[in-house]
C-alpha cells in the first residue's frame, strides 16, 4: 500500500501544480485582454452550463457522491499504508521507543553475517517474524547443516533475547549448506 501512495502522491501533485498553471494563465490572459473568453480553459461556456444547474438536477448529486467515495478511499488508503514499527521496551513510562523492521533485519544480518560458519544471509524482519536465510561455506562434512543451524539459531537468539523488545519474535531459519 506504501508503494501505491509513493505513486498516488507525485502524480496528486502535479495535477494540482497544473490546475494552478492553469488559473496563473488564465488570469493573465483576463488581465491583458479583459474581454477574451479564456486561453485553454472555455469559462465563459462552463458558467453559462453551470449557471443552468440547480442542485436537483441530475449530474450534482452524482458528482458529489463519486468525489464523497474517491475521499474515503484516499482516506482508506492512507490509514491502512501506515509504517509497521516494532516496539521496544522504553526505559521511562513518559518515553515511546520503537525501530523499523529494516534496522531490525539489519541488526540480525550484521550479527548473522559476523559468524565463521556463515558466507551470507539474508533476513526479513517485522514485529512479529524474523526470517533467517544463511548460507554456509561448503563443507566436506554432509552432515554440517545441523551445525550451521544450530549457530545460526543461537546467534539469533541471543541476540533477540537480549533486544529491548516487549515480546520476543519468531524466528524462522533456513540454512542452505
């Protein structure tokens, strides 16, 4: 949904940047020619159109509903794109401590990657799950994937029981030896 606003938001916006070169057009061809019918936009056909509507007729109700929906579909939109934090423990009751899940997943790879086992990982985080993909380096040994397993998960471990968190997060490991 984040993405959806990032795109809804420029494109919002240069709409209202051209309605307002519009009018800045228009009111300069009114104030050089006063008696012109308007450069781009037909006013002059608009109001006479207008000025025949009351608010009975047909198209104003419908109008107004289509823009009263698009409204709350925005709203929508934007309350249900909100950031998912993760919360923390704070160290006073008057403070609100929280990280995003991008620096969790992060603080777990750096402290993944720093073991001798482990040639790389990749991790997933929210407030919820943390997912753990690590890669060991080869190993003559077939059976060393339980060991990577076992490193990685108590590296993680130590490190998220040790975390500030409120509750702890599940942890999900995938070691590919």
């Amino acid at each position: 949904m984040r993405i959806l606003l990032r795109l809804l938001a420029p494109l919002l916006g240069l709409a209202i940047a051209a309605a307002g070169v519009l009018v800045i057009i228009e009111v300069v061809a009114a104030w050089v020619r006063p008696g012109s019918t308007g450069v781009v936009v037909p006013w002059s056909a608009w109001r006479s159109t207008l000025a025949g509507l009351t608010w009975a007729d047909n198209p104003v109700p419908i109008i107004g509903i289509v823009v009263g929906v698009v409204g709350l579909l925005l709203l929508l939109l934007v309350a249900l794109a909100r950031r998912h934090d993760v919360p923390l423990s704070s160290p006073s009751p008057e403070m609100t401590v929280s990280t995003s899940p991008r620096v969790l997943a992060r603080l777990v790879g750096r402290h993944i990657r720093a073991t001798d086992e482990v040639a790389g990982a990749t991790v997933s985080a929210s407030a919820r799950k943390v997912t753990v993909m690590a890669e060991g380096f080869t190993s003559p040994d077939p059976s060393d994937g339980g060991h990577l397993r076992s490193t990685v998960r108590k590296r993680v471990d130590d490190l998220l029981d040790d975390s500030p968190g409120p509750a702890t997060p599940r942890r999900r490991l995938h070691p590919h030896p």
